[in-house]
C-alpha cells in the first residue's frame, strides 16, 4: 500500500541560518514561488519573532502562494506565537510551529526550567496557537538527546492540547538511523494518542548522516520529513529535500512505495535559483544537482552508458530537470528565443518589460557563456520584483 511522505521544507528557515546565506525579501518570495511549482507540501517561510525582515517575509511569502501551507517557527512563548499568526494572517493555509527543547542540557542549562515546566509550557503554547489556527506543530527541540518516556509525555500533551503534527529533530545530528529508526519506533508504540497526529521528522547533518536518518525514519512510520534544498542550513546543514526525494522515488521498492507529491522535474532550478541567492555553491560532486552527478568521466563507463543508460544510471538527468537536450540561453541567442524561454518559465511579461529583458540579458550573457533557467528569474526580480 502506497504511503504520501508530506514534504516541510525549510530553506526559507533553518536553511537561511547557514553561515553568510541571508536573503532579502524579494529573494525569499522567488525562492516561495520556485517551491511551490516543485510541489513542497508545506513552506517554513520564517521565524516571525526573530526579526521584522523575518515577520514581513513571512507576510509576503503569505500572499502570493495560493497551494502549500505557510508555516512560522515559534519558540513556546505567547509573544512568538502572536508575531507568527500576525505574519501568517493573509496565508490561504496556514501553520503555528511552536517548539521548546527536551534534552537535559537543554532544559537545565539553556533554559534553566524544571521538566514539568517545560512540559507545561510545550501544552499551553499548542493551546495558545490553537486561537490562531487549525494547524499546529509542536517541536521538541534536541529529542534525540531528550529521555525517550519525557518525550512521550510531552507529545501526549501537545496532542491532547491540539498538535497535529509533532516533530522529532535530531537537532545536533547526533543520531545514527538505526537509533532514530528505534525512536520513532518507540514514540509510534508508546504515545496513546499518536495516531491523531502526523509524525515528522528534522535532521542536521553534522556527522553527515541527515538524509539516511530521515529515510529509516520514513522506514520506521514517520509521515513528514523537513527538509532543505542543496542540504543548506545551520553548521553543516539540514537533510538534502533533492536526495530524500529521488530516494524515495527511485527505490519505491525498498521504501514500501512511499511517495511524494514533488515534481522531480523542477529540482534542478530549484536548486539552482537557492544557491544563486543564498551565494552558496553546490559542491560538484553533489547527490542529484551537483554538476558531476550524471558526469562520466572513465573510459568504461563512458562506454557503458553510450551502449545502455542504466549500467551506471540510477535515474535519468531529465526526472531532476536537467534538460540534457535543452537549448541554453547564450550571447547568440535572439529576442524570439528570450521570449520563448519566458513563455516556458510561466512569465507574462509586456513587450516592454521584455525589450528591458533583452538589454540586460545581452550584457551578462557578454560576461558569462551560458545562460541558465535561474539567471533569467534573478534578472526579472532584478528588473521587475514580479516573481
Ligand atoms: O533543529 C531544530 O531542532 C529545529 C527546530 C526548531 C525544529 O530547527
Ligand atoms: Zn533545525
């Protein structure tokens, strides 16, 4: 029986925590627009309290995404939870994601409260965010760290007290997916009422093990994964969204056909437009989008793959977007061949806006060889602020 993983993504997030990726509001609101044209489930646009740049990008993102939902982060105090239901108020759909963390050093060093005060806490801000919305989260920050029975009780709590979803982050990357695979096991058998809630995941990659833990814990019966693309996000980053889902895809078979509703074919913009505004290059050699990954370089594999693709192709370049066959942009490229690639891209623009296009199209395409999907929209928001 085939099982729909729901896809959080959190680049506008925890992705833009990474070190030196900060984006202005226009760049959150093209990188929104790329997110929803790939088919992510449920947008964390921001952390409304962090900042007013965060809460107004938040309150964009809101009013022009028509499909996914549009979530605020929100530490388990009122204040945050106002700020985020005041930035989510023109949202079509939207989500309160309330946390407070769990795990001894946590709760006795950071926040210097008793666990039946945390506990406490964790139930009153679910009901608080309940005034504002249907749909709430509730985040155990640091669960991997946390004691397993605490754990149950706290999520028991946000459950009865209105969570729909509850979030287990391996916040440090800490867990191995053996251990989270028994976790979410234990959390799956332990909690009366978990069968009311979507079960989600979040991990960092700190000992690189992001994407496999995600995946043994889909294994394990998580519904919900967070996710980033390019695997951005804070110290070494959040779990790959491009490498859960083509592994999801690719090996159905193994993960108990398990799917999600992604178009695999807008990854590699994605992608793309992520690392031009954020200024963080993919490294070459990166699952699914890094410029090696379909590249064959020896001899006998060339040989292979010319003979038949799946000797040592997994998966085609074309699932993820890569157009092998695609005409790039270029100095030589004509005003006809612009306005087509505009048309593709889903842009209506006047002949104007894109006379305007064409002047500043020729002048980068006189500095760089090749002109990509990303370069064309970076340009129209440049121009215009209309994505
Ligand atoms: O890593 C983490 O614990 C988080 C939570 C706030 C969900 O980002
Ligand atoms: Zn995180």
């Amino acid at each position: 029986m085939s099982r729909k993983i729901v896809i959080f993504d959190t680049t506008l997030r925890d992705g833009e925590q990474s070190p030196g990726a900060s984006m202005n509001i226009n760049e959150k609101v093209a990188i929104a627009k790329q997110l929803e044209r790939l088919g992510v489930d449920v947008i964390e646009a921001g952390f409304a309290a962090a900042s007013p740049g965060d809460k107004e990008s938040i309150a964009e993102v809101s009013k022009v995404l028509e499909k996914p939902i549009i979530a605020s982060l929100a530490r388990a105090v009122k204040k945050d939870i106002e700020a985020a239901a005041e930035a989510l108020k023109n949202a079509k759909r939207k989500r309160i994601h309330t946390f407070i963390a769990t795990s001894p050093v946590h709760v006795e060093k950071k926040l210097g409260m008793s666990y039946e005060a945390v506990k406490e806490a964790a139930i009153d801000a679910v009901k608080y965010a309940r005034n504002f919305t249907d749909d709430v989260e509730f985040s155990a920050e640091d669960a991997t760290r946390s004691d397993w029975d605490y754990l149950c009780e706290i999520f028991e709590g946000a459950i009865n007290a209105g969570a729909g979803t509850i979030n287990i982050p391996d916040t440090v990357g800490y867990t191995t997916p053996q251990e989270y695979y028994d976790l979410i096991n234990y959390i799956l058998n332990k909690v009366p009422n978990i069968d009311k809630a979507v079960v989600s995941v979040h991990c960092h990659n700190d000992l690189g093990m992001a994407v496999a833990n995600s995946l043994s814990a889909v294994l394990a019966g998580a519904n919900q994964v967070e996710c980033t693309i390019n695997g951005i996000g804070e110290r070494a980053g959040n779990a790959a969204l491009e490498e859960i889902v083509m592994a999801l895809k690719v090996r159905a078979d193994f993960y108990k056909d398990c799917y999600t509703d992604i178009n695999t074919k807008e990854i590699y913009t994605t992608s793309r437009l992520v690392s031009k505004l954020t200024g963080l290059k993919v490294q070459r050699n990166k699952a699914i989008v890094g410029k090696n990954a379909f590249a064959h370089e020896a001899g006998i594999h060339q040989d292979g793959v010319i003979k038949e693709k799946s000797t040592y192709e997994i998966m085609k370049p074309e699932d993820v977007g890569i157009d092998t066959s695609k005409l790039v942009l270029g100095k030589h490229s004509g005003r006809h061949g612009l306005e087509e690639r505009l048309k593709e891209l889903g842009y209506n623009l006047t002949k104007e806006q894109i006379d305007d296009l064409f002047v500043e199209f020729k002048k980068l395409a006189d500095k760089k060889k090749e002109i990509y999907d990303e370069d064309l929209m970076a340009l129209i928001e440049d121009k215009f602020k209309l994505i």
